[in-house]
C-alpha cells in the first residue's frame, strides 16, 4: 500500500476505525502489549498481533510512524484521552494522503523547537550537526533523497558532536536528539527513538529545575535500600514509607525528592506536543490518487 493512506480505499479506513472502536467500548484498549488475552493497544487492535509491519501495510502509514504510536499513547493519560488520540488518529488523516513526507516533518519539526535548539547553539558542532540534519529531511520534504552516504556522513559527524560535550547533561541530551534523528525516516525506529532521546531531555530539564541530582537520587535509594533490612515504618508502603524515613531523618532531601515526584508528574509534556504536531501533520498530508484493497474480509 506504500505510504498513501488507506490505500485510498474508504473500506479500509472504515474497517479500521470499527475495528478500534470495538476494542474501546469493551474496555479491551490498552497501553500495552500490542495483541493479549486482557486487551491490545494502538497496533493491536487493527491487526490482531503483535505486528507493527502489518499496520504499516494495511493503513498506509510509514512504518516509523507506525512504530511511534504506541510510544506517544503511552505518553497520554488517562487511558480515555489514549484511545481517543488512537481514534483521532484515524479519523483525522484523510483518505488516500500521501504520508511520505509525514516522518521528516516530524524530525524537523523536533528538532527546531526552540528548547532544542537554544541548547544546540552551545556547543557550535552540535549546532552545526543539527543543522545538517535539518538540512536532510528538508531535502527529502522537497523530493530530493539524500543518498545513503550522505546520511552516514552527517550521522557519523552527529555522533562525534555529541561526544566532544562535557560539563553540560542538557546539550549533551540535546546532542542525543539530533544523533537519533540523523537516519532517514525509512529507518524503522527513527521516530521513536527521536521520541525517546526528547523525553530523556525534558527529565534532565525538569530535575535540573530543582537542582535534584543523581547524587540525591542515590541518597534516597539507599535508604530505602536500607529501610528494608529493618521494620522501621513497615506499616507503610510505597511512597509513604519514603516519605516517613526522609522527613524522619533527612527533612530537606524530603522537601527535594517531593519536589522530585511533582516534576515526574509533567513528564510526557513533550511527546504530547509531538503527538499533537503529528495529528496536524496527518490532516494536511497532501491528497494522492490512489486505491488499493480492503482489509482481508477474515480479519474484519
């Protein structure tokens, strides 16, 4: 079906958004696994297993699109807003789009967040590799494809960039994101990685904000590590039991680590942006004239 959606075929479209909406009025849509005897998620509940290849062939998504879904549902809660993104993410991309460009505009889209880039010009060879990169995916919206070697040659560059960064985690992280994004978007998991490295930005960000460092965050584990040698607050559990030893013994690493859990609550802030930039990007894929076949009748 290539990267034209629904192969142009109403039928198929249809079948699918059926398809999802069964699985969400009994309850059986969940985060994950993909295809289970509790439930299946964005991917599972199209194809009935486990196979991200075969959503792609079906619907016509690029495969590293496909292969970002789940990673951006997960991000959304609670599961209601979840399996309204997955149906709006149907219903939104019109018949017969040609998604081809979709992925790059994605990339390019991340990578000149203003965030991402204020990091980047720190450090002028990260800055210079996310410009090459950018350059890149702009070519191949254009339509004109980079050949292999030219992608190889900035990644390769990518990779060095990152590694002359020292005394700084955050243009370091950012560094991360233009390495993960230097692969065409025909590369299966370029999407998702680029999703990955994004968000292991916004948890530097969010606990730089408060200045929790690993150094507190090994403090706590070991004594909680410790905690559990001895019945000291063994009436509590979880968080409370953390709570009780900190604020026992260590009132401002108590202050710290709630501040701590506060920031990990706006975690996925992010790749929710993304995912809502993808659902734009769908709606205006340009329209292709193309049909192909419905769904196999036995999977309906």
């Amino acid at each position: 079906m290539g990267s034209i959606a629904f192969g142009g075929n109403p039928a198929v479209k249809q079948e699918a958004l059926a398809r999802l909406r069964s699985h969400i009025v009994a309850g059986t849509f969940l985060y994950g696994p993909a295809w289970s005897e509790e439930g299946v998620n964005a991917i599972g509940a199209i194809v009935e297993a486990d196979d991200t290849h075969k959503y792609s062939d079906m619907l016509g998504y690029p495969l590293a699109l496909a292969t970002a879904l789940p990673s951006i549902i997960n991000a959304i809660g609670p599961l209601d807003n979840a399996a309204q993104y997955a149906e709006v993410w149907l219903e939104r991309t019109p018949l017969g789009a040609d998604l081809s460009k979709v992925v790059s505009q994605v990339l390019v889209s991340v990578l000149e967040e203003p965030g991402v880039a204020a990091l980047t010009t720190q450090h002028a060879t990260v800055e210079a590799s996310r410009s090459a990169v950018v350059a890149l995916h702009r070519r191949v919206i254009e339509g004109n494809e980079p050949d292999r070697a030219e992608w190889k040659s900035v990644r390769m560059a990518a990779v060095a960039a990152s590694d002359t960064v020292t005394g700084s985690p955050l243009v370091r992280a950012a560094g991360a994101i233009v390495e993960a994004a230097a692969w065409p978007g025909s590369m299966r998991t370029v999407l998702h990685d680029v999703l990955g490295a994004r968000g292991g930005l916004e948890t530097k960000q969010l606990l730089d904000e408060i200045e929790w460092s690993e150094d507190k965050e090994s403090q706590v584990f070991r004594i909680r590590e410790a905690a559990e040698k001895t019945e000291r607050y063994a009436e509590l559990s979880g968080l409370d039991r953390v709570y009780a030893l900190l604020d026992a013994d260590h009132p401002e690493l108590a202050k710290g680590f709630r501040q701590r859990i506060q920031q990990f609550e706006k975690l996925g802030d992010a790749i929710r942006a993304i995912g809502r930039q993808v659902i734009e990007l769908l709606e205006n894929a340009p329209v292709a004239a193309e049909r192909g076949d419905a769904l196999p009748a036995d999977r309906a």
